[in-house]
C-alpha cells in the first residue's frame, strides 16, 4: 500500500519565479522554459500585490523582460553554438554535393531527411552543469523530441528551490516500485500546487509514503523463501528486519521516525485488551479490514489455500448433534466452519421458539471434552427460520459470537496457534493439526460418534486475506485499542458544518455511516517491521508470574525507555522490577493517520506547524476515505486542535483500456518510466522475470503483457502522460502515443509562429486590443474564455474538463485558424497581429490561469469568426481528394446584408485558409454559378466552389440521395417530437425557437439537394452538395 499525496498550501505568497507550465500537463516546451532563468539572472519578474480588504494576491508579470532575455539569448550563447552549426554547414554541403551527383530529389524529401538526421541533443549546450539551468540553441529544433525537451529542467528547478517551502519529498514505497496509478495521483497533484503557486501562493506539496508494514514484510519473506527456502522464524527478528533494511535501500523507501513522538504525549483514551481481530495465520499477525478481501461463494467450492498440499471445501453448511445433559435427546446445529465447534461454551435459541422452550437454562455436553454448553435465548442473534433455529456460540472465534459471549459472561476459548494449528484447548485428539485438517477430522470424530447430521450447499463470504490469499481466522488476541467515539463525532461535525468538505460530495454519505458505526480501533501488529508499540510491561522482582501482559495494570506507555522507566518508578515506588517492550508494531494506519501533523515537525511548536496547518487539500484515492483520511480527521482535531484539512479530493480508481483494475494477477500494471521513455515488449517481459512474482502471477502477468503491448511501448514523454492521466482514468497507452503526437504539433506550432514574429521583435508593455484586426480580435476573446473554464474547472477539481479546454483552445483555434493564417489583411496590421501572436505564445503556454488582467470578450466578434471558419470548412470540404494545390474560384450565396457585410470582412481570411483563388459575393438575385459543387453554411449562406470535369457525376448523384435519406430521417424525427401533444406547453420557448430554426435549415437543406439532383438527372450541369 502506498500513501497517496497530500497537499497543504497557504495564502501568504513569496517571490518566486514562473516555473509552472499548463496546468495538469507541465508542456516542458523549451520556448516556455526560458521564463525560469529570469530568477537567477536576478530579474524581478513578479509583482506580488496584497489587496488587504479583500484578502486577495494579484501578480503581474513584466513581460518585456522576458522578451529581452528570449531574443538576446541566442546572441549570448552564440559561441557555445558553434559546433552545431558546422555539423549543419556541413550536412548541407554533402547534401548538395550528393544533388549535384545524381537526381535531384524533391523539396519535400530533402526536407524530411533533414528532420530525420536532425540530432535532437545538438539543441542542448552539453556543458551544462547538472543542477544549473539549462542553455539553448539559437533556434529550436525541427522536430520535437520529449527526452530532449525534459533533459535537465527538473534538476535545475529542484536545486533552485522552486518547489516552493521546503517540501518534504520521502522516497516511494519500500514495496517496490511506482506504477501508473501513483502517476495519476501525482499528475493530479502537481496540477494543482502548480496552478496554486502560479496564483502566488506559498504552496507546501507534502508528499506521503507508507511503510507499508505487511505489504513489505510479505514481499521480503516471499523473497527469502524463493532465494534462500529460509522463513522469518528460521533466521529471528534481528536478522529479518535487516533484510527489510536492504529491500528498502534498495527501492529507495524509508520509515519516518515517529516513535519518539508516540506514547504519553496523546491523552486520548488508550486500552490494551483481549479483542477479536482479524488473523492471518500465514503472516501470524492481525491486519486491517481494508487487507481482507471478500470471495462470494455460491455453492460448494475447492479453493487453494496456502500452506496447504490440497484443496479445501468451502460454500457447504455442516449440521450436528449435541448430546443434552441427563438424556434428554440432542440439540442439532449447523456450522460452516465445524472446526470451531472445539472452541464452542454455549448454545442459543430464540427466546419465542416453542421448540426449544423446555430447554431454556439447560446444558448440551460437548462429546469431546465433556465441557458443559449452556443453551441460552438470544434474540438478537438466532434467527427461528434458519437452519435448525439454534446456534453454536463460539466467542474467541467469532464476531457475533464474541458479542453475545461479553453480553453473556461466557467463557472464551481460543483454539488456535498464531499459525493456524489447533492448540492445547483444542483436545488432545486434534492438537498439532492445522486447521482445515482438523475440519476433516472433526466430521469424522463426530461420524464416529453418531452425531454427523448432513453436509449441504451453502452460499457464504469468505474472507481472506489481499496480501497472502490466506483464509482469515477470527481470533481473540491481545492488542492496543485506542476509544474513537468521541473523535468519530467530531470527524461527522467537521463535514456537516463544513469545515471540511469532501469532493465528490457522494462520498459525504459513506463518511457519515462509517463514522456512526466505528468501533474501537485496534492499532497494534504482531509483526517485526514497523513502529514498535512505545509500551512496556513492568515486572515486578517478586512476581510469581512474569508472562509479558498477564496483568493490564502493569504497563506504562512513554516516548522512550528512559521515560517509561521514570513512570514505572512512579507507579512502583521503592520496588525492583524490569521493563519489556510489547513486540508488537503500530499499524500502518496509525502512524499514517498522524502524517498532517509529524511531517510538519508536529508535537514540536515549528514554524511549519504554525503555516502549513491545517492545509488545504488532501488528495487521495476513494479506497481509504474511511482506513486513512477519517483516522487523520480524527487524529489532527485531537492532537492538533484543528481538522487537518479543508477540502479532501477523491479520485477515482485508475483501469486500463478496458476498464479492467490494473493488477499483477491480470499484467495490466505499467511502470510510468516505461511509458516516458518507450520499451520494447522484450524490455517488459524482463522487468517482470525481475520482480518479486511467483511462477504463477509471472506467467499471467507475461501473457497480459504480450496481449496489451504486442510491440511494446512508444516512447511518449512525461508531458504526453500527464496530460493522458489527468485526460481519462480508463488510460490506453495509444491515447498517450497520441497525446505525444500532439506535443509534436504543439513544438512545431510555436516553431513557425516565433518564425513570424521575427528576430528582433519585442512586446510592448501594453498591448492594445482596440485597433487589432478582427481575427486577432477574435483569438483573444477565445482565449479569455479558455482560461475561465481552465480555472473553473480546476477550482471545482475538474481536472478533464481543464484539459479539455487547453486541448480545444490550442487544437481547433489557435494552431491551425490563427497560427497559420496568411492573410493581407495581417499585413496591413502586421505590428498588432505580431503582438496578439505574443499574447497567445505566452498566455497559452502559461495555460491557464488568470493572474494577468484579461479583458478582450467579444461575442458577437466570436460569433463571425465562427461563421467565417465554416466557410472555410465548408470550401475544403468541397475539394476533390486528388485536387490538392489548384486554387479555384468560389462563390458566397448571401441572403440579407447583414450576413453579405460579415462575408465581405472576412473575405480574406476565408480566401486564405481555404486556399481558393478568389470568392465572390452573390445576393439571391443573381444567378447561381454553373459547373459548381454546393454546400450549406447556414439558413442565411450558401458557398459554391467551381469543379468544372472534376467530379463524376453519377457517383454524386448517389451521394446527395444517401444525404437526402439522412436529413429526411433527422427532419421527420423532430417533426414528430414537435408534433406530439404537450410540447407547446411543457416545452421551453427558447427550445421550440432552437426546434424550428433546426426544422427549417432541414426543409432548405431538402430544397437544394433536390434542385441537384434535378440537374444530375437531366445530365446538365454538374452540382455536388455537401451539407
């Protein structure tokens, strides 16, 4: 198990540089890159405001600034490019002399072959000192190359301190290494303390690890095992714990030091008792309800269980008879667990069953020790319809049971070794058997005695344990109880009056259950990795019995020997005694549950403590809202006073392109670095061979591997990832090689729009939106409201919808309808255009936040722009395939001037961006153009694109006929939906106006499709019509 991140920020802000990309992406493009060396060429970029009455920080950035440092660069850096350029001159001499040779290849070829043998590491200074910020070649590079790009940038940030105050960064999970679910935690997480330190704020990213003391002592006694055939037990607890010290060097994990800050610093209740806990007998220790799976069991099953040679039955219900005391018959039970009948004190009935009334207050003999079962009336636990109607109680072995027998006063016999072995209570008949042995036993014992009733299918839940598969055995066992009643109703207050607020708000209801019904939360664990219990059992010189924990009364808890030998002086004044630790760790989520306060210093009085508690986000996964994030609500309000923190992200599970949880036993789990820097399937196959799999997952893994990745994994980049992860949870690796395709288009972009703001270009200080030429107009407005829906989206945690947003913006606006836009009109205003291009460069890389005064919304501009750019999707879509560089003449069939005069502004613009020749305004008087194909705009336009003998005409013909049945069925269908009764008065007005505008673009649509079709048919003109 691995702790998912927290995240604490505060509203004081400080000085930093701008070393946030795009939210949830981080597009490490160069270009935007070089906003960071403003801080260590000592350039106040950042103007930090505090408006005190409204408790709100402002920041501007002095963007003439980095004009200057982006276009002086490549001056300053000149010499260190020399090398470069020779190998460019003389790449180029060899390609001349090589033209000279032979046929001359075409532009296009020469071109790609540039790209090709373009080394991306020839744009990097090599000389760059690890750590130090990285230099730049005078020109990008042609090709985008994500391990270029990324090279060097995280080392430099890291050792610049720009990750803002004094992180703690804690290596991963000493269980292993990283997989693609922790990606997506952290790309969620960075998303957000990047956008919150671009709004200036001092942002604390509090990393968690977990020392994951099950998960790692199972996956150290499994390795010892495979290697050495060697258990824990053969080579003692000093030896094994330094076995898990060298596994967890050897993944980088580490365990804070928390034990000196336990003990009687917490003065909440604290208990050490005989519970009945969750047993694995494998592991020989309890563990939690989150480490217990649960199989429905429908009818009789032989499951494998470890430890064992052969399989064992399960999904049965076996029934009974107890002999009654001084003959007066037998009393049958029924049991799916009949081993535990060796640990039964009693029998209980419904105190209104008339079957067994005469029996109330009697007693059964046990027919293998003679133990006298008294047959008690429980209400609350027999059901008079099941079964026989009367019930085996078994306190030490199960939960119901373990509840009637504290209510009852029965006596609790555990049955049990701590590794599944029937012990000395059990009988000498079965002692030394393991359990699902003395099972058999048992039936045949009771067979022998004539009190084998039946066997029958029953339908069960079984649990057993995640991390061993072993069946878990309810057992009572000594342990550590901490009373969470009165922090339960505290954690429940926080979330009602809000001083916490869970998002998706769902989850609020399953808080409110869990922490209603919590019981006493058992914190201790019987093994030799983790945190030692900080108690100590003091025995007295004179005792008669020294066994550690026989008497309750006798341990004292303490930071540290030395203070639990103070108390024990204390509490034994004048008397001899020794003290002896528990041997018992603190479970994980104890210790866990304390992270919002040690990680900050906490019970110190820090400095830290002081700024960072309580934060403001915790993010997580779903899974642990009630096993980690309740524990550290319930913990922080009592030791810290305060909830510890405002808001609690739950993100869901991540799955892989099927939808499938990713898994060791399926293959799915992908190491992130794999997806970053590309592998081959012979690559993945290995990384498998080299894990901690036992032959059986390791063959289920490969297969699962060699399905999914046939050809292995495209290198894709860390940007690619991120923006995949914080895209989609189902996460296919294609839409990551797409999303890196993507960056490519991005890199090239930008290449050609610095191409167009020259050299020698720098931004004014401030940009005037009033005399820019409507297309630029128009790219601003679009991206003013970019930004809004990036920043509503991730203060409402929104994270695809904030994607989604930067991708449309820079995919359907800006890189194609305004990069690459060429019109005269540009021309004739070339300096405002080259400062909107600016504006777009910088603010879209930034992507998105609103710290720089945005106030460039046009509506009605946005609106013709709209209608200008489906012209041009229009006209192209006209264009025969294989007629691909003709520019030919079209036409603009306009009805009313309003619509004439926005065809007459953006004349230009669509001439240019649907590479036509020329385009003429017509009114619905003049006469249509012949030898023309035809599309509909809209109710109001009509485009004609001139293909004389382009098309053939019967092939149309079919294609208008199929166009026609389709906007026949959309036409009909809504006819009958604005025909039915009730939609005049139920309907909304503004969705009847929508309806009838849709109705008649159909009957108009209908109209021309069928004067072509006239025309096809008659063979005179020629018309195509895309609609």
């Amino acid at each position: 198990m691995v702790w998912d991140l927290g995240l604490a920020c505060n509203t004081a802000p400080r000085p930093t540089t701008i070393d946030q990309m795009v939210p949830g992406l981080v597009l490490l493009v160069d270009l935007l890159l070089l906003y960071h060396q403003l801080a260590s060429d000592g350039q106040n970029v950042i103007d930090f405001h505090n408006d005190k009455t409204q408790n709100v920080y402002y920041c501007t950035c002095r963007k003439s600034l980095i004009c200057e440092l982006f276009f002086t660069q490549a001056k300053e850096k000149e010499e260190k490019k020399l090398k470069a350029k020779a190998k460019a001159k003389e790449a180029a001499r060899l390609q001349a002399q090589a033209a000279s040779d032979g046929p001359k290849k075409s532009e296009k070829k020469q071109r790609k072959k540039a790209v090709e043998d373009e080394n991306p590491e020839d744009f990097i200074d090599p000389d760059t000192p690890h750590g130090q910020k990285k230099f730049l070649a005078s020109q990008m590079a042609k090709q985008y190359s994500p391990a270029a790009v990324e090279k060097l940038w995280y080392a430099w940030w890291e050792s610049s301190g720009y990750f803002g105050a004094d992180p703690v960064l804690p290596p991963p999970n000493v269980t292993g290494a990283l997989h693609i679910g922790h990606a997506l935690t952290v790309a969620i997480e960075d998303a957000i303390i990047r956008w919150r330190r671009m709004s200036g704020y001092n942002a604390l990213w509090v990393p968690g690890v977990d020392h994951a003391g099950i998960a790692t002592q199972v996956v150290v006694e499994k390795k010892l095992m495979r290697e050495k055939k060697l258990t824990r037990h053969d080579i003692g607890r000093e030896e094994f714990v330094y076995e898990v010290l060298k596994w967890k060097d050897e993944y980088g994990g580490t365990i804070l030091n928390q034990l000196r800050r336990l003990g009687a610093s917490l003065d909440w209740s604290r208990e050490r008792d005989y519970r009945l806990v969750n047993w694995d007998c494998t592991l020989r220790t309890a563990i939690s309800d989150v480490e217990v799976d649960y199989l429905d069991i429908k009818e009789e099953t032989m499951l494998k269980v470890p430890g064992y040679n052969t399989t064992v039955q399960f999904g049965v219900l076996i029934s009974f008879a107890y002999p009654l005391e001084e003959g007066l018959g037998e009393i049958i039970v029924a049991t799916t667990r009949i081993e535990t009948m060796l640990g039964d004190t009693a029998i209980s009935v419904h105190p209104e069953d008339n079957r067994y009334k005469h029996l109330h207050g009697r007693y059964a003999i046990h027919p293998f020790n003679g133990r006298k079962l008294k047959i008690i009336c429980d209400a609350e636990l027999v059901d008079p319809t099941f079964g026989t109607g009367a019930v085996k109680i078994t306190p030490a072995h199960d939960p119901n049971d373990f509840e009637v027998g504290k209510r009852r006063s029965l006596e609790f016999i555990n049955i049990f070794t701590d590794d599944g072995k029937i012990n000395n209570y059990g009988g000498a008949q079965f002692e030394g058997m393991p359990r699902f042995t003395a099972r058999v036993a048992v039936i045949e014992a009771l067979k022998a005695k004539g009190l084998y009733k039946e066997t029958k299918k029953n339908e069960m839940c079984l649990g057993v344990c995640s991390r061993t598969n072993d069946v878990v055995e309810p057992m009572i066992k000594p342990q550590w109880f901490v009373n969470c009643n009165t922090m339960a109703k505290a954690g429940i207050d926080a979330v009602r009056s809000k001083r916490i607020e869970i998002i998706p708000q769902q989850y609020e209801q399953d808080w409110y259950r869990w922490l209603a019904n919590i019981r006493d939360w058992c914190v201790s664990r019987q093994l030799w990795w983790g945190h030692r219990v900080p108690a100590w059992y003091v025995v007295l010189e004179d005792d008669q019995e020294n066994i550690l924990g026989s008497d309750n009364d006798r341990w004292v808890v303490a930071r540290n020997e030395s203070e639990a030998n103070l108390e024990a002086h204390q509490k034994y004044p004048g008397k001899k005694f020794e003290l002896h630790q528990d041997p018992d760790v603190l479970g994980t989520w104890f210790s866990s549950g304390l992270f919002p306060l040690t990680v900050l210093g906490w019970p110190d009085d820090t400095a830290d403590v002081k700024a960072f508690y309580p934060g403001s986000v915790l993010e997580t996964g779903h899974d642990i809202l009630f096993f980690w994030v309740a524990r550290m609500v319930m913990m922080g309000m009592q030791l810290g006073g305060d909830v510890p923190f405002q808001k609690v992200y739950l993100h869901p599970m991540i799955r892989d392109a099927h939808g499938r949880k990713m898994s060791k036993s399926l293959g799915n789990v992908i190491d992130p670095v794999d997806v970053i820097n590309g592998i081959p399937l012979e690559g993945l196959l290995k990384r498998l061979e080299e894990g901690n799999l036992d032959p059986n997952e390791l063959n289920i893994a490969s297969d699962g591997k060699k399905k999914d990745f046939p050809d292995g994994i495209a290198e894709c980049g860390t940007d690619a990832l991120r923006f995949a992860l914080s895209d989609k949870i189902n996460l296919d690796i294609k839409r990551v090689v797409g999303y890196r395709q993507w960056c490519n288009k991005l890199w090239n972009a930008i290449r050609f729009a610095m191409g167009k703001l020259g050299d020698h270009y720098t931004p004014p200080a401030t940009i005037s939106v009033t005399i820019m030429p409507p297309i630029c107009k128009w790219i601003l407005s679009v991206l003013n409201k970019a930004i809004g829906k990036t920043v509503t989206s991730l203060e409402a945690y929104k994270f695809s919808d904030a994607t989604s947003a930067i991708y449309s913006w820079w995919q359907y606006q800006a890189i194609k309808p305004y990069f690459f836009n060429d019109s005269q009109e540009l021309e004739s205003a070339r300096a405002a255009s080259r400062d909107a291009l600016w504006v777009c460069l910088d603010t879209g890389l930034r992507l998105l936040h609103p710290f720089m005064p945005c106030e460039w919304a046009d509506d009605k501009l946005e609106n013709q722009i709209d209608i200008a750019l489906d012209t041009v999707n229009k006209l192209r879509s006209l264009k025969p395939p294989t007629d691909t560089n003709e520019r030919r003449p079209a036409f603009a069939l306009c009805r009313g001037q309003e619509i004439a005069a926005i065809v007459q502004c953006y004349q230009s613009l669509v001439v240019t961006l649907s590479s036509i020749s020329s385009l003429k305004i017509l009114t619905e008087s003049d006469e249509t153009p012949p030898d023309c194909a035809t599309a509909v705009v809209n109710k109001d336009l009509s485009v004609y694109l001139q293909l004389q003998g382009a098309l053939n005409a019967e092939v149309e013909l079919e294609k208008l006929r199929k166009k026609r049945e389709e906007i026949q069925k959309l036409q009909h269908a809504l006819s009958q939906k604005m025909e039915a009764s009730g939609y005049r008065g139920k309907v909304p007005q503004n969705v009847q106006e929508e309806d009838m505008r849709k109705l008649t673009s159909f009957l108009e649509q209908l109209e021309i499709i069928s004067e072509a079709e006239k025309k096809l048919d008659a063979k005179t003109d020629f018309w195509n019509l895309t609609v």
